[in-house]
C-alpha cells in the first residue's frame, strides 16, 4: 500500500493535488450523494487523456519511454455504474449501515464507491491495478485518513491479505474472462457474512452474469438503477 501522509488534512490534500497536477489536467467538483455532498478531484478530459496515451504508446515504439507503464486508461473516466453504485450505497446505508465495516473498493478508478463508502464510515481499502488512479483514490479519500488506504492490486495475482464484509466493483464485468479472476478473489476475501456488490451498464456481454455466478455457488440478489441516461445493473451477492 502507498504510504499514508501524516501532516493536516488540508496541508496533505494541497501537496498531492500539486503532484497530480504536474502530470494531469484536474477538476475538483462536488458530486450530490443522496442528500450529501463528496468532494471529487478527476481527469478533467478523458477523451484528451486517452489522446495522450495512445501518443505514448506511439513513442514508446520509437524508444521512448513512457512516463509510466502504458495501459488503456479505464480509471480516468467517472464511469455510470460506478457512479449509480455510490448513489445505491449511500442510500441503503438507512437500512445498512456501513459505519465500521470493512469494506473494498476493487478497480476502484479515481475512488468514488470508496470516498462514498469512507464518507459513511466504513473502514475502505481503495484498490486498483494503475498507480495513476491510486494517486486520484488518495486525494479523494484525505477526509478520512483513519480510515481510507490504497493499495495496487492485480485481481487475477495478487491478494491483499485480509478479508472485507462489502467489496464493491463499478464496471468490472466488461470482459468474461474478467469474471473468473474476479470470482475467486471475491472468495477469497469475503468475511463469511460479507457481500459482493457489482455495477454493471447493462452490456450485452454481463447478460449472462447472474446465472454464472449463481453456477459458482453464489446467492444473487439484482436491480436495477438509471444513471447518466444508462440502465444500471446492480448484482449483491452472497456465499
């Protein structure tokens, strides 16, 4: 995990947005959450970001090292079913509340299902493969540095060594060959009373999601939720 910053709240948020900030184009907004109101730091222009991937991956073939390990660059784009899946949590948190659980955020992009989760009291581990989005989950997670760590995590290889009552995931189903890797970690890192709550945008390709994760052993609950336009497939599931 990266190391924690131990100076003021404010002092650390002003310092890391200033390292962010030598390397991205930000805006900070305030995203409504059922009443609340989140602090959110992001990519300011996703389409221009993955622009200037697609460029370096261009230059890396002339010899030209990147700045970083090149991936398509998925986590910096504020995604629908992320988004509906932070507004279904902060709603169902009446009836079930999060306050001292534990709970992950896997592929957690720039950490808006982890800020919302640490906004209502859970204790939150933000995971996500790309070190850039790290640095995004970080800044929007200083309110509460008791309780929100990062951590970079490969979901088909790595394990994080402890066992979490809600892992969360928006828009992690996008890939079939995703939901096996996906599935085991799941297993692995669920307290025997935990939940799995995935978002999904309604793709063709997670039709069959349900089914195969019932196949797997699992108790699964949907519904589903509009957001920025899109049908929004929420799956909980159980052991």
């Amino acid at each position: 995990m990266l190391e924690a910053d131990t100076s003021s709240p404010g002092a650390a948020r002003a310092r890391l947005l200033a390292r962010i900030r030598r390397e991205f184009d930000v805006v900070e907004e305030m995203i409504a959450l059922g009443g609340r109101r989140l602090p959110f730091a992001r990519i300011a222009d996703p389409d221009a970001f993955l622009d200037a991937v697609c460029e370096q991956a261009t230059l890396s073939e002339r010899g030209i090292a990147p700045k970083r390990e090149l991936r398509m660059p998925y986590w910096a784009a504020v995604w629908e079913s992320g988004a509906a899946l932070a507004e279904h949590l902060v709603e169902r948190d009446a009836d079930r509340p999060l306050a001292g659980r534990s709970a992950l955020d896997l592929g957690c992009g720039m950490g808006l299902v982890g800020a919302a989760m640490a906004m209502l009291g859970a204790r939150v581990v933000l995971a996500d493969v790309d070190t850039a989005s790290l640095l995004f989950a970080r800044l929007n997670t200083l309110a509460w540095p008791a309780r929100a760590s990062v951590a970079r995590c490969d979901w088909h290889a790595d394990s994080l060594h402890q066992r979490f009552d809600l892992i969360a995931g928006g828009d992690v189903l996008y890939d079939t060959e995703q939901w096996w890797g996906l599935e085991a970690f799941a297993r692995r890192h669920l307290t025997p009373e935990g939940v799995v709550l995935l978002g999904e945008p309604s793709r063709p390709t997670a039709d069959g999601f349900a089914a195969w994760l019932e196949s797997m052993g699992w108790a699964v609950a949907a519904c589903e939720r509009t957001n920025g336009g899109k049908r929004v497939r929420l799956y909980e599931a159980r052991l």
